[in-house]
C-alpha cells in the first residue's frame, strides 16, 4: 500500500512540476514524411552598429519588423520593451529584431531606433541584410512578409520566436495578445534555469 501511495504522490508531483519540457519546432519535413531538424545560423547579417552579427549561446526571442511601420509595430515595440526590461540582468538573454526594409533601415536608423527603445544594445539586436537573405533567414522562422502594394506598409507577423541555447525553435508567441506574452516569459524562465 505504502509502494501505491509513494508512486501516486510522485506521479502529481511530477505532473505539477514547472520543468514542463518544450518541444523542438525546428524541423522541416521532406516529401517521405521524414523529419529534419535544423538550427537557426546567422550569414551576412550586421547589427545597428554596423558589426557582423553571430548568434552566441545566449536563448534569444526574435521577430521581424521595420522601423517606418504605420500598424503593428509600435505596439510590438512596447511589448518587447517590456520583455526586454523584465530580462535585463539576465545576461543569457537577449532580443534580436530583422528588418524587413533594409532599403530605409540603415544601421545609423536602427542604432536611432535602438537607442529610443532605451534598450541597451547587447541586450537588443536589430539587424539587416539583403531582401533575399532576409526572407530565407523568415523561412527559417517559419515566417514570411511582403510589401503592401502601394509601398506603405508590409505584410508581416506579429509572432515572435522563441530560441534556445543551441538554436533550437522552442515557441511561437503572439506578442500582441497578453496571455501570449505572459506564456512567452515562463517559457523563456524554463530556458534559462
């Protein structure tokens, strides 16, 4: 009776623990049905210092923006600015942020940009590349984004991407909607402990 009782009280244990595993969500599948994962790598990408950027052992949320944008980037902006300032002296964490206007977004308006947030830019990533790099680095984010028609705007996501230390996809999260962002910080508490 003591064996059921002990195993009982580790199974609930176990299932109220907060080390609730998050799955890998970096893969593709091929036309067999076969999994391949991958992880998220950094080519010809520059920061708003205008320096190479390469991705550390740091876990790391990332979107994609552009600084002119008229809709959802400003609220996006805020919540980030939120995200960044609950992680500041957590120096295993840090944000990263593609432009998807790199035409306009120079590093000197994005180092702008940067600096408005009020963000520390070791804590902040904003970066730029080519288009075309940039869209294969949204795929791999499982993203994508698109120019409005008369040039105003871009159709882009409001997601962000959560990656662990070894460049893994951990989440997807709708940083626009609350219960998304409160999921989004235990999630990245669960990466760093």
């Amino acid at each position: 009776m003591k064996i059921v009782l002990l195993f009982c009280f580790y199974f609930l244990v176990s299932c109220n623990s907060n080390d609730k595993n998050l799955p890998v969500l970096s893969y593709k599948i091929d036309g067999s049905g076969n999994k391949s994962y991958y992880t998220i790598n950094y080519k010809e990408f520059t920061n708003q210092l205008d320096e190479d950027f390469k991705v550390s052992d740091k876990v790391f949320i990332a979107n994609f923006f552009f600084t002119r944008c008229p809709s959802i980037c400003p609220p996006m902006r805020l919540q980030l600015i939120d995200i960044a300032e609950t992680f500041k002296n957590e120096n295993d964490f840090i944000i990263i942020s593609h432009t998807i206007d790199p035409e306009n977004d120079t590093a000197l308006i994005l180092k702008d940009y940067q600096e408005a947030t009020g963000i520390k830019s070791s804590k902040w990533q904003f970066l730029r590349s080519t288009v075309d790099n940039t869209k294969l680095q949204a795929e791999l984010y499982m993203t994508n984004f698109k120019p409005n028609q008369d040039g105003t705007d871009f159709y882009h996501s409001s997601y962000v991407t959560l990656v662990d230390r070894e460049q893994q996809i951990r989440g997807f999260y709708n940083i626009l909607a609350a219960t998304d962002v409160e999921r989004l910080k235990k999630d990245i508490n669960i990466l760093l402990n």
